[in-house]
C-alpha cells in the first residue's frame, strides 16, 4: 500500500510539472487550422481571458470577423487572441472554468486545454490546469501547507447533457510527516450544462500513517444552477459512510464577475453527525480567480 501510494504520488508531482509547459506555442496551430474553417463553430479565446462562441465569416492577416449568437458580427484583431479552437460537446456561451466547481466536490464537467484557475479560501489555496482538453490535474493545501494534496481529473460527454469525470486524490501531511499518506479514488456523473447541473459522486478513500490506517466509501450530491445574468445557487455536499458516519450539506450563492475574470461564493455549511445535526450553521467563502 505504502508503495502504491508513493508511486502515485511522484506521477501526480511529473504531471503537475509538465502542466507548465509554455503550451502557447502551440496554440498557433491549432488557431491556423481551425480559423480556415467557416462553416463550423468555433471558441476564440482573446488574450484577457474574454471568449466568442460562433461561425467565422472571414479573415485576413489583420484580423477576424465572426458571427455570434448574443452580439452579432465582430471583429477581432489576432493580436488580441490567444487561442480558436473547435467548440467541444457540450460547451456554450455560458462556459466557465468555474462551473467544473462546486463548495467541496467538483463534477463532470471538464476544463479546456490552457485554461486554468485558482480558489482562494480562508483555509487555503488551491490551483488546477487544463493539460489537454477534459484532463485536469492540481494541486492544494491548507495555509499551513498540511496535509498537501496533487489531484487528476479525465472527463467524458456523451452528449451535450451527460457527462462523467473518474479522479483520483493523493497526498501527504508534507512538513508534519511526509510518510503519512491518503489516496481516494472517484467517479462523478452529471446532468447538465455549464450553466444548469446536477452531480452524484462516489468514490473509496484509504491512508496509512506509521503502519496504521483506514478506509472508508464516500459520496456527494451536488447542483449548480443559474439565477441571473451573473449570479448562480449552488449547492454542495460531503457524505462520509464509514465509522462514526457525518454529512457536511452547503448552500450558497456564486456571483460572477466577467471584466474581473473571477467569481466569489458564499454559504452556510451545517453538518449532521450520526444523524443529529449541530445548530450553528458554519460561513463558507471563496474566491475564484481565472489565472
């Protein structure tokens, strides 16, 4: 076991080292390739983060000009972008690296290639990349910096509405004791968009700590789903089904903000332990920044 999980550990760090490979350079290519098109949609990607769902109607050295659905004909400078590319099942104009995301849990939803994002909460920080379009991996901790954790997520679209994600989390106490170690396993199921969804969860946790350990199943149910033009509900949940069983249940609101590139959430988190729930209900905040 013990083995297991160091091997799994050192694959996790590569993969997160590799995912800082100037990638840009080859979004040259893939611009060319697909931009020659004009009768298909397509995603351009400008250099602050802002994107265009469309067909493109035209181009020359200067410049493009594509068709949206929401604002009509626009032209574009290629200076100003930093990527076009194929529109992927199930994505919209209401894509958002955020909506991978919930309070606790993510979902079946998968990043694009090159994107990448951070959240910032009061107990610590966490950062994931989009190696290639639906494999995600990243990394988080507690401000401490205990435990830490490397996490890799591949996704699959059925359709534009169903989609599955399988990932696995791996990590260790760090400066504490290196050698006490967790690994869990996972599988998510969802129906929806970027902008309406619903999640189930499930996966199978064990760690190990000085020849001792444990394991345990463990499951989420979770939705996120559009209130207004920048503001979604979302709501989050934590299912633990081993000894000594508890449910962490989170509702809350995320508000959007596009110029800013990023979202801020807020809830209220209650847990029921064992089937009696503690009164006081727990503030929840983030801070989601596209990096």
């Amino acid at each position: 076991m013990d083995q297991y999980i160091k091997r799994l550990i050192t694959l996790l760090v590569f993969f997160i080292c590799i995912s800082f490979i100037p990638w840009q350079a080859l979004h040259a290519q893939v611009m060319n390739a697909v931009a020659d098109s004009t009768d298909q949609k397509v995603v351009v990607i400008k250099n602050d983060g802002s994107r265009f769902i469309g067909t493109i109607i035209a181009r020359n050295e200067r410049e493009i000009l594509i068709e949206t659905e929401t604002l009509g004909r626009i032209y574009i400078p290629l200076h100003e972008i930093r990527e076009i590319r194929s529109m992927r099942v199930g994505e919209n104009a209401g894509y958002s690296v955020f909506s991978t995301r919930y309070f606790l849990t993510t979902n079946g939803l998968s990043v694009s290639k090159g994107d990448k994002y951070a959240l910032l909460s009061y107990y610590g920080p966490e950062a994931h990349f989009g190696v290639a379009n639906d494999f995600t991996l990243g990394a988080m901790t507690t401000w401490a910096g205990v435990p830490l954790i490397g996490s890799a997520k591949y996704s699959f679209h059925f359709d534009e509405n169903v989609h599955m994600s399988l990932g696995v989390l791996a990590g260790t106490l760090s400066w504490i004791n290196i050698r006490a170690a967790g690994i869990m396993g996972y599988g998510a199921f969802t129906v929806g968009n970027y902008d309406n969804n619903f999640t189930i969860s499930a996966g199978y946790a064990g760690v190990t700590y000085e020849g001792d350990g444990g394991n345990a199943p463990l499951m989420s149910l979770a939705c996120l789903f559009k209130l207004g033009k920048n503001v979604h509900f979302v709501g989050d949940s934590f299912i633990y089904l081993g000894e000594s069983p508890f449910t962490i249940i989170v509702p809350g609101l995320r508000f959007d903000r596009p110029a800013r590139r990023s979202s801020i959430q807020a809830g209220l988190g209650g847990i029921i332990i064992e089937g009696e729930g503690i009164p006081v209900p727990i503030p929840i905040f983030s801070w989601f920044y596209e990096l």
